[in-house]
C-alpha cells in the first residue's frame, strides 16, 4: 500500500481496564504499512476488581502503559512529537465536560485531516466531549466503536455503553461516520498461553504481550482462554473488505431519548466477521514481523540442556520420547523466550556446542562437568566455543556482577561447589530440592526446559535469603 493511502488512526483507549487493549495498540502499530497511527487517547474507565482506583489513577496508569508499548516499537512520546493525551477524568453522563489533552488532540488532527479514523476501545467520552466542544468536527470523522450487541433492548447491557450513556447519545447525534462492532463478534478472538507462544517468534512486543497473558487471571470456566476483544475493530480497520456491514436506523440506538434523529442517519453495524483463525493469523503475523527497536538486553539463566545426549531420553529423565524431540522442543522454547540481543548465563552441561547456531541471545558458558570431559586444554577449548558463537566461555564458577541481581551471586554448576560467602546458582543435579539454603537451581528440568529471567532469579534468592524457615529445609 502507498504511504499516501495509508489510513489516519488515532486510538482511543482505556488501555489498563483489560490488556486486550494492548494487544490492540500493538497490532495497529505493528501494520505502519497500512495504518498512520497518530497516538493514543486515554479514555476513562472504572473497574470492580480495583474499586480504590481513581479515574484519574487509571488514565496515568494506562499512559504509562502506552508508554511500555511505544518503547517497544521504538517510538518516542515528547513535547515536540506528543503521541499519547490523557483524557477525561469523568464522565459526561455524571457531569463532568471539562477539556482535556485528549479532546484538544481529537479536535486539532480532525481540523488537520481530510478525514480522521478513531479507533474506540471503551467509552465515548473523548470523543463525545470533542464534538460537544466542537461539533463541526463531526462531518470528519469516522468512528469504529466496539460496542454493544443488544440492538431491541431498552437499555444496552455493554460497559462501553452502560458507563457513559450520554456519551454515546453524542455521537450518535452528530453528523460523524459510526460503525458499531458487537461485543459478540469480538468475543470470538480468544488465545492461551500455550497458543500465544507456540505461534510468536521472540521479539520484544510478543515476549510483553505473553508477559501479560501469563500474569492475567484466569477463570476455571474459562478452561485458560484469553478473549481478547480489542483487536476485533484493528481487524476491521486492517480488512474492512472481510467483514460484512449492514446500514441501520440510527434511531434504533437511541436510548432514554425523547427527541427524534434526522431519518437519513445511518449507522453502521457490522453483523459478521471472518473466522477466528483468519484474524488471529493475520494478529500473529503482525506481531511476528515486528523488528526489535534497541533495548537494553535481558538477561536470563539456565542449565544442562544437554543437546543431543540420547541417555537422558534412554534413562527417562525427560519426558521427550526421543533425542531429536528433546532437541526441538528446547530449542523451540528458548527462542520463544531469549531474544537475539538478550543475554544467556549458561550454567553447564550444554551439550552438543553445535545448537549455539539455532539459538536466540548471546550465551555465556560456564562449564561443567560435560564440558570439562571434552578437554584436555582449555585455552583451546575455549576458541573452539568463541568460533561456534559463544559470548564467553568460562572453566570454572564465576562472581556475577552485583548490579545484575542486586546482589553477591556465585555462578558454579555442581552444588557442592557452592559460595561460602554469597548465595549460589547452580544447575547438575536434576532431582534435588529446587531451592537450598546456599542457592537455587536452575537446571532446565525444573524450569520447562526454558531459561529463567533474572527477574524470576531474584524473586526466588529473596525467598532464600529473607522468607525460607527451617521446615524448607527438612
């Protein structure tokens, strides 16, 4: 698509009521090819789980959030190239019609474009306080809307409706293009853990968005499904050509009105979408096209990976039916979690040195008692392993850097090696305790063969160190 028909998007989005919506931001931003994503507007919204939360709380919460979205593709808000407008701090339907950074925003890029697109993720209240403001605006705008899907009902059942009744009733009387999408469409667009990173390559945006999959609460009828509504109207945006749209009579959206709409008010409602799967593929490819804007690298650990050792298998100390599953699956699972600028501390027993060609990241070795079977002098040895692609690669435990874990850590592979003076990492032995008084183990068994953040790391030595009693150890 040329540059010139790229579509004018500005999203409008109570980004930290659900993190749907973030999924949403990244799959527009991730299709700068096709959509001109202008910024992001920060909509109000409350929530039940958090009845403490302020509405001004939620909108600097989800700016920050936005924020974490932009770093990952690179994008930077400043005062010179502002891209993200917190926006009202109530609702019209409660009194509130005050001007804000967002409403200004709406009315200025209308003022400034032919024709402008928003994208409405929650309420309406950005968007119906710009028209309010300015209602002129109306004839440039073209507004897609997930909401509701109770057309005959006296009242909509939505909370994008429910929380700002004369909101919608704004819009509705202006003179802007609205398209409806039903909350029963979007609801189709469901994902897991496991679906979300057996289809996504590691790259900055997927390794957040899974982040946010796998710290979200599940429900057990929800049998670990993640529906995912927010992306539904960026579909529609990206393929309007797949979804079929029928022109109703905007009277019949109007709620607790007296007066009457004009008869050639039209509103759009789409009535039906492509399959599931034809969304989430196009979602997926989305993400995994997305080129990593510099970061600064994590930082992960683990050990004994043991590639290409067919005891482990013959021995059943995993639970691969064979060598080349073993192999496959690990190195599948790290790629999905190390990105190619991270960096690995490999804590021995690698395997065979080979597989460093197929995996992401930047991999320190330290050897263990595989590796020093396989020398007889290390200076040798060593090169060999820099040439195959190794970072660095040590013979004996090293002293990580305080900085990495905030901390005096020792990194050695046989537990019996362990610090005197500082908790230890190690890996080797894949049948003991988790967890001992001197250092964790971070052996790949115990961890889903996949490497552990240093985040993760940290939680589990300040469990050692300060919460561990005396019948952790028994």
């Amino acid at each position: 698509m040329k540059k010139n028909t790229k579509l004018k998007v500005l999203i409008d989005s109570d980004v930290c009521n659900e993190i749907d919506d973030q999924f949403a931001i990244s799959y527009a931003l991730a299709n700068s090819d096709k959509l001109d994503v202008l910024g992001v507007t920060i909509a109000p919204f409350r929530v039940s789980w958090q009845p403490t939360l302020s509405i001004r709380e939620g909108l600097l919460d989800s700016r920050n959030e936005v924020y974490r979205i932009m770093h990952l593709f690179g994008i930077k808000h400043s005062q010179e190239n502002p891209f993200v407008f917190l926006g009202c701090e109530g609702y019209i339907s409660e009194g509130y019609e005050k001007t804000n950074p967002a409403v200004e925003r709406i009315i200025s890029l209308a003022k400034e474009n032919r024709k402008l697109c928003i994208c409405c993720l929650g309420t309406l209240t950005n968007v119906a306080m710009a028209l309010k403001i300015a209602p002129e605006i109306g004839k440039k705008l073209k507004i897609v809307w997930l909401g509701t899907d109770h057309l005959l009902l006296d009242e909509f059942e939505d909370s994008n409706y429910r929380k700002d009744k004369e909101a919608f009733n704004i819009v509705l009387k202006s003179e802007a293009e609205m398209t409806v999408f039903p909350a029963t469409l979007a609801r189709n667009f469901v994902t897991s853990i496991y679906e979300f990173n057996q289809n996504t390559k590691a790259n900055n945006v997927s390794r957040y968005l899974y982040s946010l999959l796998e710290k979200s609460v599940f429900k057990e009828e929800n049998w670990g499904l993640k529906e995912l509504f927010d992306i539904g109207p960026v579909a529609y945006l990206l393929n309007s050509s797949k979804f079929k749209v029928k022109e109703i009579e905007a009277e019949i959206l109007l709620k607790g009105e007296k007066f009457r709409l004009p008869k050639d008010r039209k509103v759009k409602y789409i009535v039906s979408a492509p399959k599931h799967f034809e969304v989430w593929k196009d979602f997926l490819a989305s993400i995994n096209s997305v080129k990593n804007a510099y970061l600064k690298p994590q930082i992960f650990f683990t050990s004994d990976t043991h590639f290409n050792h067919p005891h482990k298998v013959k021995e059943k100390q995993v639970s691969f039916k064979t060598v080349e599953e073993m192999n496959r699956e690990i190195v599948r699972r790290w790629n999905s979690t190390v990105a190619p600028n991270d960096i690995v501390y490999h804590i021995g027993d690698f395997g065979d040195f080979e597989f460093i060609k197929q995996l992401n990241g930047k991999v320190i070795l330290i050897c263990g008692n595989h590796e020093k079977a396989r020398y007889s002098n290390f200076e040798k040895f060593r090169q060999k392993l820099l040439d195959l692609g190794f970072v660095e690669v040590y013979e004996n435990g090293i002293y990580l850097d305080e900085k990495i874990l905030g901390r005096k850590v020792y990194l050695t592979h046989k537990p019996t090696n362990h610090a005197k003076d500082c908790l230890t990492l190690f890996g080797h032995v894949h049948n003991i305790k988790l967890v001992e008084k001197y250092g964790f183990n971070v052996c790949c068994y115990f961890h889903y063969f996949s490497p552990l953040t240093k985040e993760t790391v940290k939680k589990y030595l300040d469990f050692i160190d300060k919460h561990a009693d005396q019948d952790v150890w028994e």
